[in-house]
C-alpha cells in the first residue's frame, strides 16, 4: 500500500501487513460502529469510519475537533473518485490556510493501488504536539485500520 500525507507530500510503501493480526479484534468493532473512541493513553482521540465495497474513509478527532481526513482505495475503478475527494479537501482547505501544506508540489493520485491518502487539518498542528507518541499513534492505526477494512470487505 503506498500510504501518503498529502500536507509534505511524501508516500511510503508500507508492507501488507505492518501490525500484529491481534489488532483486527481491536479494529473491527470500530469499523462495524462505524468508529468509536480510543482506549488509554490515547482516550482523548476518536475516529469516525465509513468502509464500502471500493475503500475507506476515516475522520480523526481530538475531542470534538477534527484532526485529520483519511482516504483509501483498493479499486481501480473507484480510485479517480477517491482521489478527487481527498485532493478537494486538500485544495478547500490549503486555500483558506496554505501553511499547513509543505510539499514542493500539489499531491498527485499514487500510481499504483492500493493506496490511503491522510491530509493533516489544521486543528492537528494545534491540538498534536509534534513530538509525542500520538504523531506515530494515529500514523500507525491509519495503515491498521486501512487493511483490517480491506480484509473485511474482501474476505
């Protein structure tokens, strides 16, 4: 999965499974709630989730307060879709506050599948301290909850 941060721009290619299988117990009753708050230490986060037959969407908040947008995609007939969606926001969003995008060059859809683009709102440089833990956190569980979503669509 090539898994993108549309704010700097940079995409790594993460292995299929980068999480332990234990985790699809703990990530399933929140893609089939449709999200759900986190446990200890990180009970101040949220995710609100949407699965379909083509991809995910999940919405991060701190508290009440957006923080960041996810969306991914498996289908090659969806995947144009998904990237207008995630790349509008990027565009609505940049416009009214540029300096939460870094990247040399405006995103471009990843040329493989699959692949989930995260765009950072501007309520994470706010509410997330750079530094701490919850930086990996929430970058880790994108990627867990984009395959234990891909896994119950496909099996």
């Amino acid at each position: 999965m090539i898994h993108l941060t549309l704010n700097s721009g940079k995409g790594n290619r993460q292995p299929r499974r980068i999480f332990v299988p234990e985790l699809t117990g703990l990530i399933r009753p929140f893609l089939d709630n449709g999200g759900g708050s986190f446990p200890r230490p990180y009970a101040a986060y949220r995710i609100e989730t949407e699965v379909t037959e083509t991809g995910v969407a999940f919405e991060y908040y701190k508290g009440e307060i957006p923080i960041s947008v996810c969306v991914g995609t498996w289908s090659p007939e969806a995947a144009a879709e998904y990237w207008a969606e995630i790349e509008g926001a990027f565009f609505q969003i940049t416009d009214v506050c540029p300096q939460i995008a870094w990247a040399k060059h405006p995103p471009k859809a990843p040329d493989s599948l699959p692949w989930l683009a995260a765009l950072l709102l501007p309520a994470f440089f706010v509410e997330v301290e750079s530094n701490s833990p919850d930086v990996s956190f929430l970058n880790v569980t994108e990627a867990a909850f984009f395959w234990v979503a891909h896994d119950l669509v496909h099996s």
